[in-house]
C-alpha cells in the first residue's frame, strides 16, 4: 500500500515553546510543519508554572545571572552559553510581549520595569517574568494563536514521530536529514514527510520515572530519534526532580510552584520543625538538586510518606493573588494553602542532558537542530537554574530559525524517499507486552536511577533495561506500530543512555548523586559526552512475519 507522502521546507517536531519559537521566527516565505502528538497545547509548556529569567530589573545584572546558572549547574555550564543567554534574555522578553503574552504587571512602588517579578531557587535577585502561576500556559496560548495566524504555517496533530530520515541510514555517502516516517493516529498510517530541514522540539524524558510532573508527551522521543540517526548526546545522568510536586492521590503530577518557595513559603517535616538549614545555608532557597536531595533524605530517615510545604503565614489575601491557579487546584483537592501547609513529594520534572547542539542549535546530521528540552546545549551543565528552560527555549528557537532561514531549505532539493514498509506486519494480539514493559521500566529507573544512586542500583537497572529493550525491538520488528509502541521504544533507549552516562561519571555532582562516589570531582569536571556508531538502516526495511 502506498503511505501518504507530503512535503515542507521545514519540519518542527513538537509545539511547545521551542518549537513554536522557531516556527514564529522562521520567514513567511517557507512552507512548515509542525507535528504534535495530541493537540498544540498538549506538550510541557504550559505545565510551566514558574516563568522566564531575565535580569531586567535596575538592582540585577547579566553578570550575576550568569553567576547564579554557573552556579546552579555545579560548575559545569558552559561559561559562554550561559552569557549568551542571559544577554539575549531582554530581547526573549521583549518578543513575547510584542505576541502579547499577558504577564504579570508591577505594582506601584515593585521596580522599575512595569512587570512583576518573582524569585525562585538559585536566583540572587528577582528575575523571574511571570503571568501569575500560570506563565507556560499563558505562553503556549498566545503563541499557538499567532501560529494560527500564518498561512505558512501547517499544525499536524494526532502525529507522532517514528524515525528520522537520514542519508547514512539509506546507506549514502553523504549524510543528511531528508524529513521522517510520522505515525497519524487517525488513520493508522505510517505518512512520509520531506523536508530539508527538520527541527527536533520534542521535549525531555521525564516519564522514564514513576513519579514525575511532566505531561504524558514527555517520553524522550527526539532523544531517541537524534541518537538512532547519528547524533552525540551528553549529560543524561542529570535528571532534574523538583522538590515539590503534591502529595495526593486525585493529582499525581501537579507541581506546586518554585516561586512558593521564592515568596516566603517553608519547608516543614511533619513535625512542623523547619529543616534546610541543616542542609544548605540559603535555606529553601537552594537550588533544586540541594531541596529535593534533602526533601528524599528525610523521608528516608523518618519513613514518611511526604514532607509540607507552608505558606499560610503570609497575607491569605497575597497568596490567593501571587497563586491563583495553585490555590484554586488545591482548594478542588480540599487543601487550602492559605490555612494549612500542602503534602509534597519530589518527582522527576527535567532532563538537563539531551542531544548535542552548538550555539545555533544544530546538530552533528546536516539539516537537523534540536532546541528545548530535548537539547543538551551546555546551558544547565548538572542542575538547571529555575526559569531557565523557558528562556533557552526562546534564546535557541530564534537562533536555529536564523540559521534555517539564511540556509533557504527547499523540499524540491531532497532526493526520493522509500515508503514505509509494512506489507510483512500484522496486528498484535498481546498489547499487554507494551503496557507491562512500560510500567516496570518507570519504576527501574525510580527505584535503582533516581535521586540517590549506587553502582549495584545502575547495575540493576541495566539488566531489566537490556531484557526489555530486546523484547520490545521483536514487538516493533513483528508488529504494527502504535502511539504507546513508539514511546515505550523510545523510552527504553533514553532509559539506556541514561544509565551509560551515570556509570561514567565516578562522582556526585548536581543532580547525580551516588553513595559509591558521594564527593565532588573538578577533575571530572566536564560534560558526559556518548557516541553514537554508524547508524543502523532503518528497522522496518527488515521487518519479516514469522
């Protein structure tokens, strides 16, 4: 059967913030797509409650911006990437208020820029832009108001990324990115999409975790992807789990904001007996690696099931203000932060690693880019700094839509492509395979790579890993693909990767913490780099029925 065929000078794979960046800042004059596996909203953007870290007000400065990522990072930020962000941030701002993102304005008397600012976590000053405590979301609607707006502009919901099409992977000489075999949920059929660029947004991989704040898209897709094709990644070892996600069983990942923390709120044992100052001297202010290693140990200590975070003594008034999508979820949940302290519990929420960029986002395949989450660009090194994923998504968006536009990508260029192949699959009567791998890797990876880790836990999560990785590979060579098939893949060598780059960093240092190696290292003091070999052709060239 012949797959639909389509094509586009640029493919943008995700519709978050990166991805609709880089749509928004490409010229009209180019045809584009982008894909999103459910509808343009779907992604992690708007489960950002926090905001975008700018040093805007007259007492900050981009110096100390930069002080305090380096400083977040343990020491492993790329001094230069990180002044460049900061640099660009002003004009980051500037840009979403000319799409007209509602952010929070000043009161009479708070600075001297018109807007409000928050201060989370690692900051040493308020920096943090905001649209109350719901600034992703805010974000991701105005921006997929204004994509609609484009007629260059073609939305692909309901798709999901299978594998992208390189020139190595057809056995060419010369390597190149050519478009990439997309899953339409709809129809069930595998479509071909050419495109001469293609631009991975897909976001991290924290559902490798049981526990985690991130919506069901998160599952390390472009990760896997860029990885299968060629790509280097670095730092995956680094898995960011913000400190305080709600502790209750009707709402498993919904995140109780770092500017909680920024604003005055405490963290309290169960007791009600304040503990981060026996940990960290900035109290619960530390960055988020220092909290949620202090939140776990003493959960581990006491044998509780969560720990509380206490705002109820500021004005009820200023929190219902300050929080007032938090508040009313809670109140839905009978909580009422401005009475009680809320339950919480620390949940895989970031991957600070991913595919290796430079300063324009591209990648090492011709005509591929990686920006957002699922780029490792040397920004966060081993913790990333609050606020900071937003503002990189903004800073790399329009740098890689700069650079595809000075390329003037032409899908008239591109080679012809060989459909997808499914004439020897069938449909699968045990799709409970997926369901139960899916379930025991997240909890693997919570239970043997999570916030405290040793030698023998990797070790352990390597062999459940392997074993699954090799039955899944058989599913996906017999069987027809699905959504959940696509992730799982995807999931499990993400999952792979990550293991790899923990046994090779023989320290603890921001987010990677192992009881084998508890001190830091300067002498390791460098990015997790992994090598990819020669791509392999693609898999469904040798699907055969047994």
């Amino acid at each position: 059967m012949t797959s639909p065929q389509t094509a586009y000078d640029v493919l943008i794979i995700g519709s978050g913030l990166a991805g609709l960046t880089v749509a928004l800042q490409l010229p009209t004059r180019l045809r584009i797509a982008v894909l999103s596996k459910g509808a343009m909203t779907d992604g992690a953007t708007p489960y950002a409650q926090g905001g975008v870290s700018a040093a805007l007000d007259a007492a900050d400065s981009i110096d100390a911006h930069v002080r305090d990522t380096l400083e977040a990072s343990a020491g492993l930020s790329d001094p230069k990437i990180a002044r460049l962000v900061a640099t660009q941030a002003r004009e980051a701002i500037e840009w979403l208020l000319d799409q007209e993102v509602p952010f929070s304005r000043s009161h009479p008397g708070e600075g001297t820029i018109g807007l409000h600012l928050h201060r989370e976590g690692g900051h040493s000053h308020r920096r943090v832009v905001h649209a109350e405590d719901a600034t992703g979301l805010a974000i991701s609607r105005t921006l997929a108001e204004r994509v609609q707006e484009r007629p260059n502009i073609e939305l692909l919901e309901g798709r999901y990324a299978v594998d992208l099409i390189t020139g190595a992977r057809l056995g060419q000489a010369r390597d190149g990115c050519y478009g990439a075999y997309v899953l339409n949920q709809a129809s069930g059929a595998v479509e071909l999409i050419y495109a001469p660029a293609v631009v991975l947004a897909c976001g991290g991989a924290s559902k490798v975790y049981l526990y985690s704040t991130s919506p069901y898209a998160a599952t390390g897709d472009g990760i896997a992807m860029a990885w299968r094709a060629g790509c280097q990644v670095a730092n995956l070892e680094f898995n960011q789990f913000h400190p305080t996600c709600l502790y209750h069983p009707q709402e498993r990942s919904f995140l109780i904001s770092e500017a909680v923390r920024g604003e005055g709120g405490r963290l309290l044992l169960p007791t009600g007996e304040r503990f981060m100052e026996r940990f960290d001297q900035r109290g619960e202010l530390a960055p988020r690696d220092i909290v949620a290693r202090a939140i776990d140990h003493e959960m581990k200590r006491l044998g509780a099931e969560c720990l509380y975070l206490d705002i109820s003594h500021r004005p009820a008034e200023e929190i219902r203000e300050r929080f007032p999508n938090i508040h009313k979820r809670c109140l839905e949940l009978g909580l009422d932060m401005t009475r009680e302290p809320l339950p919480i519990v620390p949940a895989a929420h970031y991957t600070c690693g991913g595919v290796v960029t430079d300063g324009a986002g591209r990648t090492s395949v011709p005509g591929l880019y990686a920006v957002g989450e699922t780029a490792c660009t040397g920004l966060h090194g081993a913790n990333r700094l609050a606020s900071n994923s937003l503002l990189e998504c903004l800073v790399f968006g329009a740098a890689a839509a700069g650079d595809i536009a000075a390329r003037e990508p032409r899908y008239e260029s591109l080679p012809q492509l060989p459909e997808w192949d499914e004439s020897r699959v069938t449909d699968s009567d045990e799709q409970v395979v997926v369901s139960h791998n899916w379930s025991e890797l997240r909890r693997a990876m919570w239970n043997y790579v999570g916030i405290v880790r040793t030698d023998r836990r990797l070790e352990r999560a390597t062999r459940r890993i392997d074993l699954l990785m090799r039955e899944v590979q058989e599913y996906y060579t017999h069987f027809r693909i699905s959504g959940d098939l696509i992730e799982l893949r995807n999931l499990i060598l993400v999952a792979k990767l990550t293991v790899r780059c923990a046994f090779r960093r023989r320290e603890s240092r921001g987010l990677h913490y192992t009881l084998d190696f508890p001190e830091r290292d300067e002498a390791q003091c460098s990015p997790t780099l992994l090598v990819p070999g020669r791509p392999r052709p693609f898999a469904h060239l040798r699907r055969s029925n047994r």
